[in-house]
C-alpha cells in the first residue's frame, strides 16, 4: 500500500496554534498596556504627581513637546523625557 502524503495545512497546525497562544498571552497584552501608558502620557499636566521609570517621585512643574520639568524637592527642578515617567501618582488641581 502506498502511504499518502500529509496535508501541508495540518503539518503547520501546531506552529500556527502556537503563534495564536503567543498572540494572546504576550502580544496583545503588551499592545494595550503601551496604548495605555501613551494615553496617559497624553493627560499628563502641571501639578500632576509622578513617579519616573528610576522610581523618582516628582511633581510636573512644565510641559514641553517631548519633556517634562519636574520639581523634585524645593528648589531642585529637572528636565526628563516624557517616556520616562511610569506611572501617574496623583493628578493635580490645574
């Protein structure tokens, strides 16, 4: 008897199911929480309280197109990117 070749589509099935697994449970995940964090990127304004991607914890004092300034302690103000903020501590009176 001679042997009939395999379907291509089913030789592929398991490395298809594996991207869809993959999908779910890394990508899209991944996918929202950016869309997430540039939405709230977007919100952000003077008075807003802060914390950095290295853990400091600021308020924004200025907005510029592509930075923050931020006022760490009385009289200390710096300049950081807008990426680099991680999370909205406590929006601000405006």
């Amino acid at each position: 008897m001679a042997q009939q070749a395999a379907n291509p589509v089913i030789n592929m099935l398991p490395m298809i199911l594996i991207f869809v697994v993959f999908y779910f449970l890394l990508i899209r995940p991944q996918r929202s929480k950016e869309k997430a964090h540039k939405k709230m990127l977007e919100g952000l304004g003077k008075n807003d309280e802060v914390i950095t991607s290295s853990g400091i914890h600021a308020t924004i004092v200025g907005v510029k197109e592509k930075t923050f300034i931020i006022r760490i302690d009385d009289n200390v103000k710096i300049e950081i990117e807008k990426n680099s903020v991680s999370l909205l501590k406590k929006k601000g009176v405006q």
